[in-house]
C-alpha cells in the first residue's frame, strides 16, 4: 500500500438527528456521492452561489490505485473548481509516450509540442489525493456544501417537483428532500438501479492487474517521465503492459492478465511480487 497518509473525515449527527447546523425542509441540491464528480459538482454550484448537502455512505477518500491520469481539459475544470494548480503542483507532468512491440519502440508521440500552456497535456495524481484536494476546496464553502459523511442513501422517492432521500447515518435514519437530487454514485449507482436505468455500452472480457510500487530509482531511460506501453513484452510475454509514474516516487504498472485470470488468486503477494520484479528488468 503507498504511504498515502488515509485520514477518515470527521462524521457528525445530521442537523436532522439532532446534530449542529439548520434543517431544512427542502434543500436545492442534494448530491448522492462524494468521490471525484459529486465533490466537484458541489464545489462548482457552490462558486455559483448554490448550495448543496452531500452525503456519501464512507468517511475516507478512495483506497488504492484508481484513475490517475488527468488530461488537460479536466485539468482547467479543476483549474475552475480551486485545485488545478495544487494538483499541477503535487502531479507528475508528462506529455510524450512510447510504444513497444517486445522489445522495438513502434511508435511515439508528444500530446503537447507547443510550449506556453497553463496546463500540461497530462498530470498524474493518485485520486485520493485529489479527492483530498476537492474535500478540502469544498470545506472552504462552509455555509454553502454540507458535507456529509457516513451518510448512506438507501432509497428515493420522486414527488415530480421535489424527491426524498432515505439516509442510514451511525446516528439513525432520516429523510431529506431536496429540489434536485444528482446521482453521482458511482459506476455500479444504487440510485440508477433502483430507477431501472441502463447503463448500455461495451465492455471486453479481461482481466488486468494494477500494481503501485514504490521505487527511489526511475525505470525510465531519462529523468523525464513518460508513457511506456508493451505489446508482448518479453518480461510478460503474450499480453499487455503499461507504465506511469505518480507522486511519492510510486510507479503504477497495469499488466494484463488474460480473461481467464482469477482476480482473487492474482492479488495475492506470491502472485504479485514476481510480476513486479518486471520493473527491474525496463529501462
Ligand atoms: C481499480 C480501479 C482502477 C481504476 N483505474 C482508473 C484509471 O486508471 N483511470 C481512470 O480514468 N479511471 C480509473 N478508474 C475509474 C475511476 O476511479 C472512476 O471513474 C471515478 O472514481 C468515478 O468517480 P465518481 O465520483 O463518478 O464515482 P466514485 O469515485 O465511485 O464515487 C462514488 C461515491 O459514492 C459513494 N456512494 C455509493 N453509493 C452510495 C450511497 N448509496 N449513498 C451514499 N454514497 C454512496 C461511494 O462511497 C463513493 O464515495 C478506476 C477504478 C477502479 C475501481
């Protein structure tokens, strides 16, 4: 596990359940989720002077290796929400990337030739750092987010002007109504279920293996991070294998396992360690 130092966010009685702060008969927006999207989707109301009580059902940002690349448009969005530059700050800047068949380089390209860009072609920044980042930008909006932790929505009802969110809190349930209620929970959105919304698309069968290593030497060629992306590497022969570097000196590498993988089998240590030696074998 990265030395990513996981601080649990306070959690507090609901003004509902007889904790700090106003009830509200009906609140403007409710947001159902604080991971990236819900936490920027309230700071961005909040710059434009609506409020939001957000509930999420954890008190901790996101464990482990999740999105890490930030692309230059997300990256001004952040810029408007308050975070882009502590992200460009703490992130690891790169914009040219390498492609291997074994052992030949196939292809490589720059994402971002010109120079005098605010932000780069791409930052790489763990997400709980910027999921930090957003809990904190929206702290700053004391009197407009309500943030609130360990706060889990189990069901809905729509009224057509207004819905109302069942929350379970260590505190007890409550129901709270709000104008709008945004479903930002996530890939597998309860809320989407329980509406028998479809969430149509394509997905392949594969199964990949996401390793974060800490390592004080750069597998890379040069002092200049880059994208490095294998077709049948000889360290891993037959599949794929792709490689980042993220702050803190943390590698991440994806490598293909094939459909038939089992994801329980291959996350344990006498299946991962021998994979990641493969880094000693790059560069
Ligand atoms: C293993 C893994 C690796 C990934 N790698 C990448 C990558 O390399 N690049 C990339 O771009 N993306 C990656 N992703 C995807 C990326 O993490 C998601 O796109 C991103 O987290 C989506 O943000 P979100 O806010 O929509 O949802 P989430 O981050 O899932 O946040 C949803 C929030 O809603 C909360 N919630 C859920 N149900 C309820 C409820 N009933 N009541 C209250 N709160 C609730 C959850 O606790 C959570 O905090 C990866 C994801 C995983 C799991």
């Amino acid at each position: 596990m990265p030395n990513y130092n996981y601080k649990p966010f306070d959690v507090v009685a609901p003004p509902e359940l007889g904790g700090d702060g106003e009830t509200q008969n009906k609140y403007p927006v409710a947001i159902i989720g604080a991971g990236p999207i819900g936490l920027a989707a309230a700071v961005d109301l909040a710059t434009k002077g609506i409020p939001s009580v957000v509930l999420d059902d954890n008190n901790v940002v996101s464990v482990g290796s999740r999105a890490i690349c930030w692309a230059k448009r997300t990256l001004k969005i952040f810029d408007r929400l308050g975070v882009g530059e502590r992200m460009l700050e703490k992130g690891v800047t790169w914009k040219t990337g390498r492609l291997f068949h074994g052992t030949d380089e196939v292809y490589n390209f720059d994402l971002l030739p010109e120079d005098g860009h605010k932000y780069p072609a791409f930052v790489n920044l763990q997400q709980y750092y910027v999921e930090q980042y957003l809990v904190e930008k929206a702290q700053e909006f004391q009197k407009l987010i309500d943030l609130r932790f360990k706060n889990k929505v189990v069901d809905h009802e729509d009224n057509n002007d207004y819905i109302t969110l069942s929350v379970e809190t260590p505190f007890g349930k409550y129901d709270l109504s709000a104008d709008y209620a945004l479903a930002c929970d996530g890939a597998g959105s309860p809320t989407r279920k329980r509406m028998g919304l479809p969430f149509d698309g394509q997905t392949f069968e594969e199964h990949f293996l996401i390793a974060d290593v800490e390592m004080d030497e750069s597998p890379f060629e040069t002092d200049i991070p880059e994208r490095w992306f294998w077709f049948e590497p000889e360290f891993h022969p037959g599949q794929s294998a792709l490689l980042h570097k993220q702050p803190d000196n943390i590698y991440r590498i994806d490598l293909q396992l094939g459909p038939e993988a089992d994801p329980k089998v291959q996350a344990t240590e006498e299946k991962v360690l021998p994979r990641i030696t493969v880094l000693d074998a790059i560069g």
